[in-house]
C-alpha cells in the first residue's frame, strides 16, 4: 500500500532535493532526483521481534524502485537482510568499507554485489552526488555519512556516537549541512540489566547511571548540531521501544522521545533548539521553488506521545518466554565459538559465564578470555574476575542455535553481573564482534 505522505513527498520534492523520514534511523535523500535510502527496515522486525517501532516505520512498496540503499552497520535494526536480499540488480547496495565482518556477512546473506566505498574519501556514488564517511573511532561497528550534491546536503547519523574532531571533519567536506538526522537517545542494557550484591547499592547505582547517561546523550546531540550547524536537526533513532507492553517500563522511559529531546534543547540551549525540529515517521523537509519546505503531519506533548506509545504497546500480543528449540551439538557448538576465538589476541584477565536454561536444563558455557578457551562445565570457576550473563529461555535458545551474542545482547533477554564491577570496553568488544 502506497504511504500518503510519502506521495505527497514525492510530488513536491521527487525531481529535485529533499529528505523524507521513514523513521528511526532510516532516511530518504532526493538530490537532483535520484532516491539514495538509508537503513530502512521493511521486512524484518530487530531482535527476535523483541522491539518494536513507535510511530511504525512508513513501509512503501517504492522502497523497492529507489536508486541507491546505504546501510551504516550490522545492527538489526538498521540492517534489514530479507528486504536487501529483494531488490533489483540495479539498485546500488552501499556500505562504508574497512570492517571486513560487516561486509563479509552482507555479501555472504543479501547474495548480490556490494558497492564498497573507502572511509574517510569523497565517493561519486552517482553524477554529481557524492558520499563522505567515517567510521567510528573505535568499536568497528558504526559508520555515519554525508550525502550531497550542490544543492542540498544531508548527515546520516544512525547510532554513530563520534568524537568532536571525527564530526568536524564532515564540515571540512561541506560546509553547509541541510538536514542532519544526529542520534541521542539511550538505548542500551546497562545499567538497567545489570545485578549487584546489594540491593539498595545497586539501586541506587543503576538511577544514578540512568540519569548520568540519559543526559550525556541529550548534551552530546546538541554539542553535535552545533558543531554541523545544519538547518534543521533530527532527534534521531528513538522511536525503537522494547516489546514488553510498558512503554512506562524502565528502558522505555530511559529513552527520551523526539518531543522530549526537544523540550530539553530548549531549556537547555535555547539558540540551538531552534534547529531541533521533532520529526516522526511520514514528516519531510525539501528545498522547493520558494525555498526550504517543512511538513510535520502531528504535533505531540511529552505525555501524550507517551500515552499513545502506551496504548499501542499494550494493544500488541505479548510474546511467551518459554520456547523449546531443537536438540543442541554441544561439541559442534564449541568447535565453532572456539574457532572464532582463536583471532583474538590480547588476553584479558577475565572470565565471562554464560548462564543458560534449555529445553529444561541447566547449560553453563565458560569463555576463559585470558587462553581464548571455551568449555561447557557445570561449576564455574570462582576466584577469578568474570562477567556473568544469566540468558532466559529464549535468549538461551537463539545463542546455542547460531545467533551472534550481539542479537541476543539486543533481545535484552538477559541479566548481567561483573566482580569486579569495571566497564571493560575491549571485553565487551569481543562480546559484541566475537561470541
């Protein structure tokens, strides 16, 4: 079914240079007419189905008919493999190059040419428009872009938290930013996932986390407009809500809505707020004959848009934490995690305990990140630092039949304790590329 709005769109701006916003972190560019998507989601829903998207993603059967598709990173939700997999020959398929995993695994999974282009290069991707990337500084996942011709320029951001001087460098290319869709909203497990000793301790720990992160992404997506001075500025990639029926839950109500984001640059910055513009899935902007064009279809308050969030996650079927997958090759399982492992190189003196419930029994996987070795035991060693994931049924189930535990860290069907606590980011990166 063709979206109203995105026929509107087309009629105004279809010819020329525009941006609609599909939503979440997807985009579409118009310049001088040819259509370059960004990480639409179509035909998959991230995570096990365990998100899910407020206001819905617009789907369009056109999405199939745009010139070029540029998807920034693995993630689920940016990554949409079954609709990448349907498009024509013709339609270019782009990522950023130097992280050899992602492009192995979209080659391998889409089965069609992938058009790579370098980071940190000026890429003619078709006459006249052109595409500039940097990857992020240093997780090897995240890659945000420009994308541009003379008239109009637009800054992809998905979910790439980049450093001041990585930021400055898309202004170095062009100095003039239209649109820029800048990510800000907390989307993460810790601290909310995480288990502590003490329970008042913790408590208070995981609030104290919750407020500091919370607000260290609102301040670091304005610090980001001011650095790109964009004419107007997209809260970015916050309409993605856990699937539990509680848009009032814990990590809901961590994740500040478009409408939120906007009160904040207000009070808190109120020059730069009025670059901020709240747009939701179906709103565009595009430069027409008499100059740039704005359209938001619906105006909210912060409680109402939470209040409808609330009655469409609760109008959803929940899902049933109890699944009994097939028989597991334990042997064939650890011969392929520690195949994996043995590109790792650095040791880390850490034990991480993956804590499983399977077709009803107990299955303790023990990764010893110092020797690169993975066991089944049924005790874990003590005595030693670990980080110590309790998986559930579900969760359980995905990993053992073949989901990378970066899928299952975005399922949020775990809990997490660590002694000692310590943030270990190079730990974690092998957690997120590795397991």
């Amino acid at each position: 079914m063709m979206n109203p709005q995105l026929t509107s769109f087309y009629e105004r701006f279809g010819a020329g240079d525009g941006l609609f916003y599909p939503g979440h972190a997807s985009a579409l560019v118009v310049l001088g007419g040819k259509k370059i998507l960004f990480d639409p989601i179509v035909l998959s829903q991230p995570y096990d189905n365990a998100w899910v998207f407020y206001p819905p993603q617009v789907v369009d059967p056109r999405w199939y008919e745009v010139d070029a598709v540029v998807v920034s990173h693995i993630h689920q939700d940016h990554y949409d493999v079954p609709f990448l997999s349907k498009l024509k020959p013709e339609v270019k398929l782009i990522i950023v190059g130097d992280r050899p995993g992602f492009e192995a695994d979209i080659t391998e999974k889409v089965g069609r040419e992938v058009m790579v282009v370098p980071p940190e290069t000026v890429n003619q991707i078709f006459p006249g428009v052109k595409l500039y990337a940097i990857n992020h500084e240093s997780n090897g996942i995240d890659s945000s872009a420009i994308v541009y011709n003379d008239r109009f320029c637009v800054y992809h951001g998905n979910d790439n938290y980049l450093q001041p001087e990585s930021m400055r460098k898309f202004t170095q290319i062009n100095p003039h930013i239209d649109v820029a869709c800048v990510p800000y909203a907390y989307i993460h497990w810790y601290p909310f996932l995480m288990e502590y000793d003490d329970d008042v301790e913790g408590k208070t720990h995981k609030e104290r986390e919750r407020a500091r992160l919370v607000n260290h992404y609102l301040d670091d997506f304005l610090n980001n407009v001011e650095i790109l001075n964009p004419d107007v500025a997209i809260p970015f990639g916050a309409n993605l809500l856990i699937d539990d029926g509680n848009m009032r839950s814990d990590i809901n109500m961590a994740v500040q809505t478009p409408v939120e984001l906007t009160d904040y640059a207000h009070k808190a910055r109120p020059e730069t707020a009025k670059r901020v513009q709240p747009m939701l899935a179906g709103d565009y902007y595009g430069i027409g004959p008499n100059g740039p064009e704005l359209t938001i279809a619906q105006t909210y308050e912060a409680e109402s848009y939470r209040d409808d969030a609330q009655a469409f996650l609760a109008s959803r079927p929940q899902k049933s934490a109890s699944v009994d997958g097939p028989a597991v090759d334990m042997p064939q399982f650890l011969q392929k995690l520690n195949a994996r492992l043995e590109d790792c190189a650095a040791p880390i003196d850490n034990i991480v305990r993956m804590d499983m419930d399977y077709r009803g029994s107990k299955v303790r996987v023990e990764i010893d990140c110092l020797t690169y070795t993975a066991s089944v035991v049924d005790h874990f060693t003590e005595g030693r630092p670990f980080h110590h994931f309790k998986l559930d049924k579900v969760a359980s189930s995905d990993w053992l039949n073949g989901d990378s535990f970066l899928e299952i860290l975005g399922t949020r069907r775990f809990t997490l304790k660590r002694v000692p606590d310590l943030y270990m980011p190079d730990l974690l990166r092998l957690v997120n590329t590795v397991f």
